[in-house]
C-alpha cells in the first residue's frame, strides 16, 4: 500500500484531508471497506503453530520453562510479522509499478531504484512479470495514484492507475499476491469491485495536494474496472462483473454509514456505568435511604434507579 500524500492514520482508520494544510475529514475507501466482518482467528492459530514446529529452539525448550516461554512468544507474533513483511513487499511492488507509469508518462520516475529495492528483496520476478503485462496489454497510463473524493457520500481514495487499455478507459487496482503450489498466482478477493466502484464513484480527483486543488470527475461512469493480481510467476488482470457493480456500490454504502454509527458511538461517551444495588425498603440493612452502595473497592457507585 502506498502513502498519498492527503492520507492520514487516524485512530478511527486511515482518513483523508482536501489540503495539505487541512486535517482529515472522510474516511478512506479502504477504511470504509475494513468494516466488513473478518475472522482471521484460524490463520492466526495456524501461523503460531507453524512458526512454533519449525522454531530450531523447540527441542531444546521442553525442559526449560523460561526457554519454553520465550519461543512461544515469539511464536505467537508470527502472524503480525508476516502481515507486516507482506505490506513492505506491497508498498514495494506498488511503488515500482506507478514507477513504470511515471517513465512512460515522461515524467520524474525512480524506476532503477525501485527495481532494485526488489531485487535486493528477492522480488525481481514482481518486477519481470509486470513489465510483461504492461507490454502485452499495452498499457497507456493517464495518471498513476490519483487521489480522489466523494463529498455527497463522505469518503477519499487513491486509484493505482488511470489507463486506456485497448481505447477504453480503465481505472485499476493493483494486488501483490504470493503464488500457489502449481505455480499461479492467488486468485483476488471480491471485495476490489468495491474498491474500483467505489473510485468509479468518485466526484472530484485531486489536482494540487499542497493547495488543495480539485477538479470533477473526468473518466465517466462506465470505466473498465480492472482488479490485477502481481505475482512473482504471472501478472493477471480480472474485469469487474459489470451486472454487480450495483450491488457492491451499495454495500459500501452501507459500510460507509456503520463506519460512521460506529465513530457516532464512541464519541457518544461511555457505553457501561457502574451501578450499586437499590436503597432497601425497610431500612434493616442500614443502606436506607443512601443513593448509592459503595462496592467492593470500596468505590461509590449510583444505586439503581427506582
């Protein structure tokens, strides 16, 4: 993932701001998107167990507790390390991909260094595989990382590419995937058609980050919507369903509204008070009376309301 200039991590997400000189205002359509339930439990139990039959420590640990401990530690943040080396290696690949576009634009590019940082990586096939897509697609990039806003719904995003791909104009997403067993690349998940349609949706695309220039949505309504797998074996571009595109537009409509339920309610205040037991009623207990009970640390609690 890539870091646009007008993005902001905010505790409530990534947020975007219209200036350089503003604070962030709507949320990203990443962050809207992030809404969607998830359970990653499994994998999380997996890659600790994985990490922890494969730790040369192991052996030696059984009869050492403290040892014992430590692996296990350092078991269990095996899947926070690896989600962390995956977004190193996408901001690596995405960088080396708008590096391409800038190049064929004849704009400033770094192109050598970003393809560098991949080889040093052991990445390079990220790099040869995408320079053969572009080739063989005849990719015909107008703008690379566009930021872009929709006022009406609330919400900003970052495009990877704006291109024309066979005379039609394409608004893209880039993927880094790992390879399966056989050799191919992972397949996508949908939830990218929410992602492009959402920047298909857009109202405004950035012109100036530092001044806050914008202008209104230039590439139509009817873009092709292109999700494109980047792995180290084979680069594959798949078409959003244009028969769905309805239906994920307005379950990131949805999603955007629980984002903001959610903002609304821990701004609210405090969702549990503590509370004592009611004043007795005949007075015996000598808590007659009181307007409250002090509990058990010896704090004043409100009694129960009547």
């Amino acid at each position: 993932m890539t870091a646009p200039l007008l993005a902001h991590a905010t505790p409530h997400g990534r947020m975007y701001a219209r200036s350089t000189s503003e604070q962030p205002s709507v949320p990203s359509i990443t962050t809207v998107i992030s809404q969607l339930p998830s359970s990653l439990g499994g994998w999380f139990g997996h890659m600790a167990a994985t990490a922890l039959s494969k730790d040369p420590r192991l052996p030696g640990a059984l009869g050492n507790p403290a040892e014992l401990r430590s692996t296990v530690r350092d078991a269990a943040s095996a899947a926070e390390r690896y989600r962390d080396e995956a977004a190193q290696r996408g901001t690596r690949v995405h960088h080396y991909c708008e590096q391409v576009a800038l190049r064929a634009l004849g704009r400033p590019e770094d192109l050598e260094s970003a393809r560098l940082a991949l080889e040093e990586n052991g990445e390079a096939g990220f790099a040869q595989r995408f320079d053969e897509w572009w080739n063989l697609y005849d990719v015909r990039p107008v703008e690379p990382e566009l930021t872009v806003w929709n006022a009406e719904l609330g919400y900003a995003g970052t495009l990877d590419l704006v291109a024309t791909i066979g005379g039609r104009t394409c608004l893209i997403d880039y993927k880094t995937k790992n390879t399966d067993r056989d050799g191919f690349v992972k397949a996508l998940d949908d939830k990218v058609v929410m992602q492009l349609v959402a920047g298909m949706k857009a109202e405004e695309s950035v012109v100036d980050p530092q001044k806050g220039e914008w202008r209104p949505w230039a590439h139509g309504d009817q873009p092709l919507l292109l999700g494109v797998a980047v792995g180290q074996t084979e680069v594959r571009a798949m078409r959003a369903n244009p028969a769905v595109l309805r239906n994920h537009w307005l379950r990131f409509c949805a999603l955007r509204r629980a984002w903001e339920a959610g903002l609304e309610a821990e701004e609210a205040g405090r969702a549990l008070l503590p509370i004592g037991p009611p004043p007795s009623r005949d007075g015996q207990d000598g808590t007659a009376g009181s307007s409250g009970a002090t509990g058990s640390a010896g704090r004043a609690e409100p009694a129960l309301p009547a």
